[in-house]
C-alpha cells in the first residue's frame, strides 16, 4: 500500500492507495485506486475471475444498448451511464441521462451494475511535473481499468455514456483507478 503522492509517482511496481490515503473512510465503500503495474499483473482478482478486457467491457455496452438499457428506452447509441450507476452517491447534475440528474428514475440502476462514483482516481492534469499529481473526480465519476493496455472505461456526471478512453500507463504519468472484476467462463 502506498502512502503518499510522491511515492505513488516514482512506482514501476505495483501499488494501490485508498482515496486520500485513507482506509478508515474509504476502503468499505469506495475499494482501492491501483496503478497499471497491479493490472499488468494478472493476479490482482481472485481465481475464476479476471480484470475484463476491452472486447469485454464491449460486449457490455453492446448488450446493454440492444436490450434498451440506454435512458431513453432506445436501442442504439451509448446512453447507458444512468443505467449502470448507482442510484445514490452522486452530485446533482443538469445533463439529462447523467447518473446524477434525477430523470428518467425508471432507469437508475437498471442494469444492476451499481457503479459508485467514491472511489475517484489519482490523475495527473496533462502536462504537469509529478507534484500536481491529484485525487479528484470523487461524487461525479466511476473509472475503471481494463486489462487491454492503455484502454480504460468510466460513466461521469456531466454524460449519458460508457467512455472508454486511454489512461496512461507510465512512471512519468501514474494514473489510479478502480477495478471491475469478471467471472471467467
């Protein structure tokens, strides 16, 4: 377990935190934020399950919009964000489908995913030195790693969609994330 910004910055080995590096309020509700060298690992989830895979997050959101999961009842395009979050834990949010606004409460949940948006992340804003190194994002966003290499998912507040996007995975810019595991076939 890592203690400090500094320390989780200099890791080429794996390593979680919890967020703000503390356990007490953290680590019942929100889980760990690990860094890429934990993903690359193979062995961060328990045996019969593994971190999921682009092609798995994939088959997920495929499955989620053909079966009307997205927040307007339709079946194509990405809106499932307010589908896969949990119905409480996020901040107020004006942007209709988001898993904060309080429309479409049929919807909240649907899915049963309950995606919390606690755990929050370790990110470095693009192109600052180590020492901006910051936890943020805690109450508007749930982010998670793949094991696909530099592919990462997460559903935020001001959105109505599953992102995927690309999280760098280097010492010189350490992101933490939470993790989804799968059950294996």
């Amino acid at each position: 377990m890592v203690a400090d910004l500094y320390t989780w910055n200099l890791l080429t080995t794996p390593g979680y935190c919890w967020y703000n590096f503390d356990a007490a309020a953290y680590k019942d509700t929100c889980g760990a934020l690990y860094n890429w060298y934990t993903i690359n690992t193979g062995k961060l989830c328990p045996t019969g399950w593994h971190v999921p895979t682009d092609a798995d997050w994939t088959t997920l959101e495929d499955y989620l919009i053909a079966n009307g999961y997205n927040y307007d009842g339709t079946t194509t395009g990405n809106k499932i964000a307010k589908a896969m979050a949990y119905i409480t834990n996020w901040t107020s949010s004006p942007t209709a489908g988001a898993p904060g606004n309080p429309d479409y409460p049929a919807y909240r949940n649907k899915s049963g995913f309950s995606a919390l948006p606690d755990g929050g992340l370790i990110n470095l804003p693009f192109g600052s030195q180590w020492y901006a190194l910051r936890f943020s994002s805690i109450g508007n966003l749930a982010a998670w790693w793949s094991s696909t290499d530099t592919i990462s998912f997460g559903i935020n507040n001001y959105n109505d969609k599953l992102m995927r996007g690309t999280k760098p995975k280097s010492a010189k810019e350490p992101e933490g994330l939470t993790v989804r595991c799968v059950k294996d076939n």
